[in-house]
C-alpha cells in the first residue's frame, strides 16, 4: 500500500516536473513546429475507390454550410475535408475550398490532401498542384501523399515520386514500396534489391515491407523477409515485429520465436512498438533478447 | 534499523518509478521549413525514423 502511495507522490511530482515541457510542446503542436508526421501510412487504401459501395456516401458527408456553421477551431478541418470530399469531381472547386482554410499551414495541407485526392485519376494534375506549392515542406509531403495513392497502380511512378518528397524522402520510400508489397511483392523486392541511396535509405526499404506485410499476417512478411539483402535482413525483421504488434502483439511474439537467427529482430520491432504505450513491458521484452548487441541496442532506444 | 533503511530506499525507488513513468517523449527534431534530406544529419534523421518505427 505504501509503495503504491509513493509511487503515485512520484507521478504526481513527475507531472508537475513535466508538465512544463509538455506544454512547451503544445506550444510547438500550435506554431506548426511538431515532429513531422508522414502522411496517412495507410495511403488512401482503406478509403472507398470511386465508383464502389461506400464511395457515394462521401459527396453527402459535407457542404460549404455545414463547415461555415461549426466553430472556428473546427471550421478549418471541415473545409480541408471538404475540399477532400469535392477533389475527385472537381479539383479546382477543392482548391477553392482551400482556400477557405484560415490557418496558413493547413492551406497547404488542404493542397496536397487534394492532389493525393486525384493523383490516381490525373497524376498530371496532381504534380502541378505539388510543384507549384511553395512551402518545401508541404510540396515534400504533397509528392509523398501522391506517391502513396498510386502505389498499387503504378509502382515504378510511385516510387519515384519520393525523389521529390524533400526531408521526407526516405519515409516515403518506406511507405510506398510496403503499399506495393502488400498488392505486388516481386515489385517491391525489386525496387529494394536496387540498393539506391545512402545506408539509411536502403536498410529502411526493406523495413518498409516487413512492416507492412506484418499488419496482414506475419509469416508471409517473415517469407518475404528471408528473401531480402541478407545486409538488411535483421531491419526487415524489425519491421515484422513492429507491424505484427500493431495488430497483435503476443501472436508476433510467439511468431518471432520460430524465426531462428532473427527472432531478437522481430523482439526488437515488437518492444520497439511499446516504447510509448507500454514502457514497462518495453523494457521487459527488450530484456528478454538474447543477442547481446540487440539487446542493448533495444534498451538504449525505449529508455531514452 | 535495516528493515528502515531497506523500507526507505523502496520508497525512494518507488517514487523514482512513478516520476519516472510521467516523463514527456524525447524532443523531435527541429526540421526547418527549407530542411532537405541531403543536409539533414543522419544520426537524427535515423532516431526520427525510429521513434515512429520506420527502421531499428
């Protein structure tokens, strides 16, 4: 009881401790000076293609008045999906739209959110409304975002559309050769078997579609794992673990105990995945890592 | 006088533990408006990638 008591003093003099700092970053969330986030890791795969059931239902969902009818901290979000909404009819009504956004960066998200909106449809269109923003960041997001709607369609152009995803260029390259794995894995492995870039650009390529093919099912990301660039091996297996624990954590684990010399990988992405919502338990799996350079190498990631 | 000593120092290390567990996330990295991938430091580049889990 005691113990409980004092652990609890301790969380109440930590939140006063940090609280400071949690508010600075709040702060930054405000000023726009939040960690960048990749866009939608997903890509507009789970959003109804046009023409299929569930797809009409969006030109119902909003309208100029309801938008004009919420409250200002909500307005601007209903316009950039408004403008998303309207984008694939017309996309220079959802440009307009965006214009109706007040904050000046979620103009420019509004932006890209309406290019990634029509790339499969004008992929034309949707590299002129990048090019022509002119924040670096948000055209790098607006390539990035293009790039993730047309990797089941066209994997080399979707590829290629991260040479232009400025500081995001690397995330983009890891999001869409996974979107490709799940639909066309000979492709994926084939964009990564270029080896192309820096080491950080290559080994996270294959994390990529270890990753993404972890959220569907672990063996078939475990297969496609054995077949990559034995230097990058372990990383794809990190990214097996990640994934798999997104969905379901023991399962992984029980998979990533059958995966021999990278077993410890597939540990590492799982405890990797836990660092924010379950520390204890991230230190615990971290722990239970056999190899002794992982194992460090996991603990120095979810301590610090 | 043990059993005291024993008993402060799993207070004391109880209430690190709590401290310890209300503690922010580390600080992102500071990207710039104008950032590119080429200039950015790799080291950051790679502990940003694996905070949100693109690499190990």
């Amino acid at each position: 009881m005691l113990l409980w008591l004092a652990v609890l003093l301790g969380m109440r003099f930590g939140a006063e401790h940090w609280l400071p700092a949690l508010a600075a970053a709040a702060e930054q969330l405000d000023a726009g000076e939040s960690m960048p986030v990749p866009p939608k890791p997903t890509g507009l795969a789970s959003l109804p293609a046009p023409g299929t059931p569930g797809d009409g239902q969006r030109a119902t969902l909003l309208s100029p008045a309801t938008c004009e009818a919420m409250v200002a901290d909500l307005r601007d979000v209903c316009w950039q999906s408004l403008a998303r909404q309207v984008a694939p009819a017309d996309p220079d009504e959802a440009l307009r739209v965006c214009a109706r956004v007040a904050g000046s960066e979620m103009v420019l998200e509004c932006h890209a959110d309406v290019a990634e909106s029509i790339a499969v449809a004008d992929r034309a269109r949707a590299e002129t409304i990048c090019a022509a923003i002119e924040s670096r960041k948000w055209r790098g997001q607006c390539f990035f975002g293009s790039g993730l709607a047309l990797a089941e369609t066209d994997a080399e152009y979707a590829m290629g559309r991260c040479a232009h995803a400025e500081v995001y260029q690397t995330f983009c390259r890891h999001d869409v050769v996974g979107e490709i794995a799940l639909v066309d894995l000979p492709a994926a492995h084939a964009q990564c078997a270029r080896e192309e870039g820096d080491w950080l650009t290559r080994k996270t390529c294959w994390h990529g579609i270890g990753k993404y093919l972890a959220r569907r099912d672990t063996s078939e990301a475990a297969a496609a794992c054995d077949a990559s660039t034995a230097e990058w091996r372990g990383t794809c297996y990190h990214g097996v673990g990640w994934g798999g624990a997104e969905r379901d954590a023991d399962a992984t684990l029980a998979d990533c105990s059958t995966r021999g010399p990278y077993a410890d990988h597939c540990r590492h992405g799982v405890a990797a995945q836990f660092k924010r919502a379950d520390p204890t338990r991230a230190v615990a799996l971290c722990e239970s890592i056999q190899k002794a350079d992982t194992r460090a190498r996991c603990l120095d990631f979810v301590t610090r | 006088m043990r059993a005291a000593l024993a008993a402060s120092v799993l207070l004391v290390a109880a209430s690190a533990a709590g401290w310890w567990l209300t503690r922010p996330p580390p600080e992102p990295p500071k990207v710039a408006e104008d950032q590119t991938f080429e200039d950015m430091d790799r080291a950051e580049y790679e502990a940003w990638m694996q905070e949100l889990g693109y690499t190990d």
